[in-house]
C-alpha cells in the first residue's frame, strides 16, 4: 500500500485525506466537561476561578461555573449562587466518596474531582477522561434531539445548561474577599432537567434564549452520575 503524503499548494501544506479525517473526528467530538463549583465568597476560589478562565479557551473542553450558596453566612452573598447548584454539587458526593461539599471543586465528566486550584492535575483529569461517544446529540434553537445508545441502569437526566460565554467581573465588598474584584467565565444562570433518556432516540424542546447566554445539553447518569454526552451551541 502506498503511503497517502501531504500535497503541497502555493506554499501551503494540506492535510493528507488520513488528516482530514482526524481533523472531522474532532470536530464532532463531545466536549470534556469540567464544572467549577465555587463561590464569592471563599477567599481559595479566586485561583481556581483563573484556571477555569485558561480551560474555557481549549475547543475540546466545555467549561462551567457553577456558584454555591453554602458560604454566603461570612458575609458576601455570591451573586450568581443559586440553590440548585448547590444541590447539584452535592449529588456528586457520595459518587465521589467525599464526605462533604467543598469549594473550589472540579468535577471532570461527572467521573473525577479535584481541587480547582491545581491547574497540573486538572489537566491529568482531562487527559484521562474517557471520551464521551454516545448518545449522539443534535441541538438547535428550541429543540434538542437524542440519539439511541446502550440503555442505562437507570433513566439518564437530560439537563438544559444556560450559561454566559463572556468573561464577567464581580467587585466583592465585604467577606473573605472584600475590596477584591473577581473575574468569572462561563458562569451558569440556569439548570432545567428536561426530561430522562432511557437508550431510546428521544427529543425535547425548551423556550430559546433570547439574550446572550448560550445552551449546553448534558446527558447524565441519575443523581450526578457519569456524563454520558455533552453538547453546546
């Protein structure tokens, strides 16, 4: 067999027809998602805020922030903390065999955690993660379509993930970080479970946002469980 070689035009080298298609794998490849919980609040999250800022800009990985609540008593209530995220944090727990939420967490995939504050070893945690394959996803403005894959235990969440693309600072007046301003991206505003997925092609829809946050779709094993597929606008 011959071996396919780059061809060469006006200067510039095109990808053999083995790299264009390495190339289309990775473009339809599911993102690796990291969720940052965090808060305000918490004079240790400012740094892993800043990673999760580095992350945002890898096009393989979805990043978002999610704000708890639990800190709000020391005197700065997080302006983007809502409970569901706090739940949401807390159904990773016994999943994770953590004893307790804590802050600044990364959870990769739903599969693997640590400290946000690590940058080293949350890339180890990308690198490792199992590529999320199935089940396929086709989002439009309103509508999200699920494709067929093997049949969870149980009934997987389908989540609706709003969240601001754009980098926001918040100035923090009083609490652990007061006089500080802090810079957040990805910051999530709303989660809406839509509905379950049961292996079974499937398809929902939802009012569309007419601002600027954009849409993520999160299929998930129940109870913050493995993510299974992600996809975002």
């Amino acid at each position: 067999m011959k071996q396919l070689k780059s061809i060469f035009i006006a200067g510039l080298a095109l990808p053999s027809v083995a790299g264009f298609a390495d190339l289309a794998t990775a473009a339809n490849r599911a993102p690796t998602v990291v969720e940052l919980f965090t808060s305000q609040g918490c004079s240790s999250c400012p740094p892993a805020n800043a990673n999760l800022i580095k992350l945002s800009h890898r096009e393989d990985v979805l990043t978002l922030s999610f704000a708890v609540t639990y800190w709000d008593y020391l005197g700065w209530k997080d302006s983007f903390g809502k409970r569901e995220f706090t739940d949401r944090q807390a159904d990773y727990e016994p999943r994770l065999r953590q004893s307790g939420s804590y802050t600044p967490q990364m959870v990769v995939n739903g599969t693997t955690t640590t400290v946000g504050n690590e940058l080293s070893e949350i890339n180890r945690l990308i690198s490792g993660a199992m590529p999320l394959t199935s089940p396929s996803l086709s989002l439009g403005k309103n509508e999200v379509s699920v494709g067929s894959g093997p049949s969870p235990k149980s009934e997987a969440d389908i989540w609706l993930v709003r969240y601001d693309p754009n980098l926001v600072e918040v100035p923090v007046a009083r609490g652990e970080n007061s006089g500080t301003t802090l810079p957040h991206i990805h910051v999530v505003h709303d989660l809406v479970r839509l509905g379950g997925w049961n292996g079974q092609p499937t398809s929902y829809r939802f009012a569309p946002e007419p601002g600027r946050l954009k849409t993520a779709i999160l299929v998930q094993g129940d109870h913050g469980g493995t993510i299974l597929s992600a996809t975002t606008d």
